[in-house]
C-alpha cells in the first residue's frame, strides 16, 4: 500500500502502482506520455491533443468539464488524475467512486515542480521526472541570463474575444508573464472581463492575442487597431500548459525575447 499526496493535500491511497490511468487534464495527459506511461493512458478528454495521435489511439470519456461516467466505470482505472481548475468540484467526487483521484492545483511554477515530482513517486519514475525539471530550470536560468537588462513591459493578455477577457493575478499564465518580464496591466481577478475603453486607460506597452482557448487570428488585431498599441500572437499552449510542455516553452520564450 502507497499513500501519496496531491496538491489539495488529499491523501491518495494506492494499493500498488496504477496501471491503468484516465487523464482529465490536456497537459497532465502529455507529461504522462512524455514520462513513457502512454501505454498504460486507457481514457483521455477530447482535448488531450498532444501527441496528436492520440485521441484516435486512446478511449475519449468526455472534456474537462464534463464526462462519461460509464464510459470511466468501463475502463476500470487505477488512478484518476484531474485539476482544481480545469475539472469541478462535483466531478471530483463523483469520480472518487470509481477510482483514486489526484488533483492538481498550479499557479507558480514550483508547482509544477511538486507535480511532476508527485507522479514521479506514484510511478516510481523519480530519477526521469528529475532529469525533466533539471533540464526547465537551466531553461528559466538561460531565459533570464537573455532578458537580464531588458525593460519590464506592461501587458495585457487575452483569451477570449466576445466577451473581451484576459488573464488576470494568481494564475499560472501571469507567473510565466513574469518570467518573461512582462508586468499583467490586470490584476484586480484572475479572468476579469473588460472593454477597449478600461485598456485604453490601462495604457498596457503591448497585446498579446492567445491561441487558446480563442483562437486569435491575424485578421483580430484590426478590433484592437485605434489603440495604437504593439499587438503579437502567441502559442496559448506555451503560456498555459504546466508538466514537460515547459521544456519547449522555455525555448518558445527565448525566441520570443529574441524578436
């Protein structure tokens, strides 16, 4: 018998390493892989994109905020593993039914750390999850030693266009803001919803348009265009997705300060 801990402070009882995982979270899925457990990935959401083959490999049970208990039930998972803020509360008891579940809980990204060192023990892979988060703090050290002199820029960064929203404080999106040394024009919430006129008074240096979850395009700066304001398009995934994702999102940044 194993007792673990997830990020909630939940203590997880695990009668031996799981086999058999359902993954809720689109990132967490891919860390998974990324830590060589895809064969024993029996159930994924629909936005489990990354590796891009693998929703036509692996058993969809639903999305993130809603899915097939049968279906989950069907599969018998050992383990469960859901977010605070990607799944819900309800969800999460009710899956507690059917499986131990582990739910995560990132704003900063020593929390992603505690994650990724989290699933290392559950699967008794602490040696390859510790080469992983090595290999992203000598990633933030190299970003850092790049942006050192470089001015803070005051930003604002949206995900959603009707209504306009943006990412707010306490998020995990606003902690990777800072490391590329951007200063969040909003911090009074976490995904406040506001209005050209509340920007304009904000007076942010720059606009950063998501990928995700709306799909920013090109053809979307014209609605912000009578700001007179430095508009770019990012990869969402980069600026939100916790686990191996940060391997490549580091070297995403480095670029970005590059330009």
């Amino acid at each position: 018998m194993m007792e673990v801990q997830d990020q909630l402070q939940r203590k997880i009882l695990l009668p031996k390493v799981p086999k058999r995982i359902i993954s809720l979270v689109p990132s967490q899925t891919e860390l998974l892989v990324d830590m060589g457990l895809e064969q024993n990935l029996v159930g994924i959401t629909k936005f489990c994109v990354h590796p891009k083959y693998l929703r036509k490999a692996k058993t969809i049970v639903g999305g993130t905020k809603q899915v097939k208990l049968e279906k989950i039930k069907a599969l018998k998972p050992d383990i469960i593993f859901c977010n605070k803020e990607e799944n819900t509360k309800e969800m999460v008891v009710t899956l507690e039914e059917i499986a131990p579940v582990h739910v995560s809980d990132i704003v900063k990204i020593e929390d992603a750390f505690e994650l990724m060192n989290q699933y290392g023990q559950i699967f008794h892979k602490e040696a390859l999850v510790g080469t992983m988060v090595n290999s992203v703090r000598k990633k933030i050290t190299s970003l850092q030693e790049q942006i050192q002199g470089k001015p803070i820029r005051k930003v604002a960064y949206f995900i959603w266009k009707e209504p306009l929203m943006v990412v707010g404080k306490d998020t995990f999106i606003d902690e990777l803001l800072k490391l590329n040394k951007f200063e969040n024009v909003f911090k009074e919430a976490r995904y406040p919803e506001t209005t050209l006129e509340e920007l304009k008074a904000k007076n942010p240096d720059i606009l950063l348009l998501s990928s995700e979850p709306f799909p920013f395009e090109e053809k979307h700066k014209e609605y912000f265009s009578n700001l007179n304001v430095e508009m770019k398009l990012v990869d969402g995934e980069y600026f939100s997705w916790y686990g191996s994702r940060l391997i490549k999102a580091l070297d995403y940044f480095k670029k970005l300060s590059a330009q």
